[in-house]
C-alpha cells in the first residue's frame, strides 16, 4: 500500500494569503513529486507602517512516497 | 428561550476557500430554517499535477430550532 | 531589546474575511504604533436569510512598546 | 451493541447557565430519545448596558440510536 | 459541487475497539448513504471486576450529501 | 464596520464561579464601553482548611471600539 | 521550597456542578492534607428519562507536599 | 455521592497496543479496588533495527474511592 | 549528543490500522536508519460501499541523525 | 473582590530566555501597578548565521486592577 | 512488561525554572522509586514589587511501578 | 517571495534544556542553509538515580529554500 509522507512550509506573498499558499504549493512541486493534498495551519502577516506587506500561510504538504506508489 | 444546534458540514469548489465555504452554505440552506452564523474550522485541498483541484472547507452551522423560535 | 504587547481584535465586513481583518488592522493603527505583525485565529459570520450578512476575523496584532525602541 | 450518537447544541436563558443547560436538555428531549448523557463545552453571554441578557451554553448531548437498543 | 456532512457516533463492543469502530460504521450504514471516510477520536472502556466488559469508539464520520452528488 | 476587542479578566467572589463573573463583569463595565459579549474560559479556586474561600473565574470580555460605531 | 502535587477527582452530585464540586472537595480533605486550590476541568451529566440524575465535576486539586511545608 | 479519582500509568507489551492497555489494567487492578472505566490517550512505541520491540499505551484509569461507595 | 528528527509519514492499510502502522514503519526503514520509537497521531480510514476500504493511520516516526551517533 | 487582568507580552533577549521573561517583566512593570504573576507561553528565537541571535519569550502578567484593590 | 505511573507536581524556586524542576525531582526521589524520566508542562511565577519571588514548574514525573520490574 | 520549510529535531545534552537547544541548532546548521528561526515546543529529561542525565529539547527549525531567497 502507498505511504505518504508530510512536510511542512511556509509560502508567502504580497497579494493574499491564497497567494502564500499557491506560492508554497509551487515552490514544494519543484522537488516533491506525487503531491495529493495540503492544509493551512496558521495565517499570519508582517506589518510595515501600519500595512500588511506580507501574507504568510503555513501549509501541511502531503505527498506519496515514490516506490509505494 | 431559543435553543440552536450546530452542524458540521465539508464544502468543496474548484475556484477558493470563499467558495468552497459559500457552497456549504448554500447547501445546508437548502435543508435547514433559521442558519444564524457560522465558523471556518478547517482549510484544506486536494492536489493533482502540482495545481490544487478541489478547495474544501470545513464549516460549522448554527441555526435555531423551529419550535423554540 | 524591544518588547512588544498582542492585543486582540475583531474586525468585521460585508465583503470578505480578508476585508474583515484590513479593516481590524486599519482599526488598530489609528490607536497603536509600530505594528509588526498578526495572526488570523477565527474566522466566523453571522447569517441572515441564508446569506453572510458579516465576515468576522479574529485577529491577534503585535505591536512594540514604545520606550523599548 | 448500542450505538449512540452525539448532537451539539446550544441553550439560552436570562437567568443562568445552569438554566440554559436545563432548556437545551428540555429541547433536545422533544425530539431525540434515549438521552444518556451531556457534557458543557463553552459558556458564553450577551450583555447589554454592562448586564448579562443572555447565558449561553454549548452542550454535547449523547443518546443512543433507537434499532440498536 | 459536493457538500459533506461529519456526523459523530460511538460504536460499542465486547471485544475489540476495532470491532467497536466497525459497529458504528454498521449503524450508520443503515441510515446514511454515500460515506465516504471516518476518523477515530477517541477511545475508552467500561470496566467491571478488573475486565473491560464494553470497548468504546468515538467516530466521527463523513458522509456526501445526496442532492449534491 | 465595526471593530472589537477582547480582554482577559479574572473576577473573585466568596460565594461563586457565577459571582466572580459578575465582579468581573462588574470592573470591566466602570473602565470600558460597549460590552457586547463574553465567555468563561477557567474556573478554579482557592482553598484553605480544606473550604473554597475565594472562587476565580477567567472571562474574556468582548466590547466595540468607540470610533467604529 | 515546598512542592505541591495536582490530583484528578470525578465528583458527583444530584443537585449541580457546584456541589459536584464541594463533594469532590470534601472527600479530597479526608485523605490529603493542605489543599490550597483545584481547578474544574469538565462538566459532564447522567441523564435517564430526559432529566439530570447525576452532575459531575472533573476537578484537579493542588496540595502542599508533607515534608516540603 | 459517589466519588473517583483518574491515575494515569503507561502499559507496555511486546505484542501490540491493545496488549499493552491490558497489561497497564492488570496492574492497576492489584493496587486498585473499583476500577469502572479507561482512556487510552498516548499510543507509541519503541523501535530497534527498524521494528517495533515495546509497544506503549498511556492509559487514564478512574476508579472510585473507597468510602464514598 | 546524539540529535534525532522526527518525520510524520501516513501509512495505509487493507486490514487494520496497526498494519497500516507496520507499513509505514517498513516504508521509512528503507530510507532512514538509526530509528528510535513512534507515535500514532491519528487514525482515519476510507469508506466504500459501507465497507472500510482503507486504514490510514499518521505516524511521526523519530530517528537519530546520523553524525551524532 | 479584586479583579485582575492578563496582558501577553513578548520579551526579548540577546542572551537566554530567561533573561528575555525578564526584559518583558520589567517592561511591564513600567506601566502597570500591581503586578501578581506571569506565565510563559511561548519560546522562540531568531537566527542569523546559525546562531540564536534574539531569545523571544511570550509571557502573560497578570495584574490587579486598581479601584478593586 | 514494566507498567509506569505518571504524577504531576509543581516544584518552587527562587532562583530559576530550572531549579524549580530541580526541587520537584528532588521531592519526588524521596518518596518514589525508579523514576525514569520528567516533562515540564508548564512555567509560571509569583511577582512580588515588580520581581520574581517564586519559579514555578509544573512537572510530569514518570516511574515504574515495582513489581513490574 | 521566499518559501521555508520547518523542520522538527530533538536536541540533547547533560547539562540544560538552553544546551539541549544549541546541539540541535549545532546539527540543524551542518545540514541546512539559511536557518531563520526556531521554536522549543517540549521540554522532558531522562531519570537515572533520582538524577536528570539527560535532558531533551524539541525543537521546530525553519528555514529559507534554497531556489526561492
């Protein structure tokens, strides 16, 4: 049976948190292969002169472990 | 006095987390008088070829029971 | 060493919990100085006739203590 | 085996929150049978003008499923 | 798209919570259509004499919707 | 829209967790404006020669910032 | 300096959670000396035929060690 | 009343989880009189050259106290 | 000192969810060496036809880093 | 009764975590009367070049509030 | 197999957390044998004029039961 | 913008937890490049003769991804 395995990122951007997000799924599909799904765990910002100047969003990354596919 | 109850319902879209929530939404709307509030609980997606394919949404309803109205 | 403070905060819109938690920090910078960061931790609304009516976003703002500069 | 099932609900009262747990209880007992069992998960309130107006309390209620006595 | 409901049982069994799980899972398979996955939350025993004489399972089950199939 | 904040007290009475609400609630009311909400997040207890002598209760305390009404 | 131990008592009432309290705390006072505070951790119920036959009060109790006054 | 109290001890096997929460029971069961129920709240174990050689259960076990039968 | 990490795998299973614990374990043994214990974090499954067509248990797995043997 | 408050602060320090609670207390101590107690929440630190060159301790000071003196 | 208890203490310093684990440990190994091992759950202090008085740690201390050994 | 990963270690040592932290820092730095940050999410200790001979520190690491600085 497949075994997946968990890793967990940080994607950040200056639009949107969607944005962190899409940031971190694209930057795990440059090395992992077989990603099958994600979480967001925690949104959170820096604050420069009272705006937001980047969204942060951790993400759980799961993917399948190549020779148990 | 009102007494509320609180259902826990998964919605999916292909297009955003808002979506996905307002899916939900609209589905127990279908079913359920009174919906008053709800709350996100969990954010999470599927993934297929690297691109997230199916936003999912985990959100709990409240909504008031008819006979305490 | 700077010492900061979390204050937390509710914000709220008609739009989306994004606007929700623009509208908590633009809230906060008119009383506080030297943001630096926040954390969304909620994420609720309130319902009426089957719609979000309002996006509510709790929101913990970090902010530093002035004489710790 | 019984097999029973947990519903989340949500008592109100102007007096206490003993009171809005008897009122969620009276509720869920117009309907459900076999109650065995609650648990009190939050107590919350409303005020206005400093006054409490409104004791709220979230309850699990336990009952077992009718064709599995 | 589908919307998902989580609905939480507890399966009771003389023998196993393995078995105990699969007794929820049978219950709310006369019920309830198209389940798609369960989690276990929690598990616990009655004891009498030194034995356990009842294993308990929470089991929080999902299952779609039928008019969003 | 309106923004809110929360706060975190501790009220004490000799008689109840139910009265150390009210003096909290009490204290809060002298210093601060538009209360709105609150919710019981501890209760615990001081005792000598075995009796309660001062009963605690943590509440957070939820109020409108004047400027956002 | 002295060192203290927390214990878990379950007490039981058929009046309310605040003499489930008391009744754990009386029986705590026969057998362990120089308790100075608890903490109520849960509050859960029996009910047989809609009605509440047994509060219980999770209570965790600190108390001074011995040789360490 | 009745009152209980929770002790938590850690049952080990070679053989599996289930074994192991029987072990933890058995030895509770000598020193304890009373025992009416169990949680299992910990399931880990012990590894060497790439197997499981101890299998651990934390296990909360609540009996009633002696004179409050 | 020794230094260890701990990685979070999902093992998966037809038969049970200690054996999906194994195969994770199996699977891990082949790229990690020096593995030390684990801990189950999560059990879940897929349902078919009303029938559990996967056990998918989560476990993070600790392994000591090899130059601090 | 007296009432107390909570407030979180984080300290920060180039030397340990202890000294970062420190830096944090004596902060608060500036502006707040009354002081009774603190808990750490929270231990994190920044890195530059692989060295801890900022300890940040997360700490909640309680403290009475004057007028319930 | 060896089953193990866990107790929960809080030991006192005016020191340090560290020594304040320290007391709890030396406490313990008075009246407890074959302990093997401690997790410090919580650290928290008394504040007296603007200064720590009294560490608190709160501390998880495991030890074999006897005849199991 | 810049992706990190975290990364969770255990880091030990016969002296303190603070040294416990530096040998998983000390580690993590052979391994990885551009170490931002890290957080203490436990602190345990191994027992022999009443005495701590070793304490153990968790440790979350996070840091830049290469590719995205």
């Amino acid at each position: 049976m497949a075994v997946a395995r968990i890793t967990e990122v940080i994607g950040s951007s200056t639009k949107s948190w969607e944005d962190a997000v899409q940031n971190a799924l694209a930057r795990a599909n440059k090395t992992l292969r077989n990603l099958t799904g994600l979480e967001v765990t925690k949104m959170n910002a820096h604050i420069e002169n009272g705006k937001i100047t980047e969204y942060r969003a951790h993400v759980r990354i799961t993917f399948i472990l190549e020779d148990t596919l």
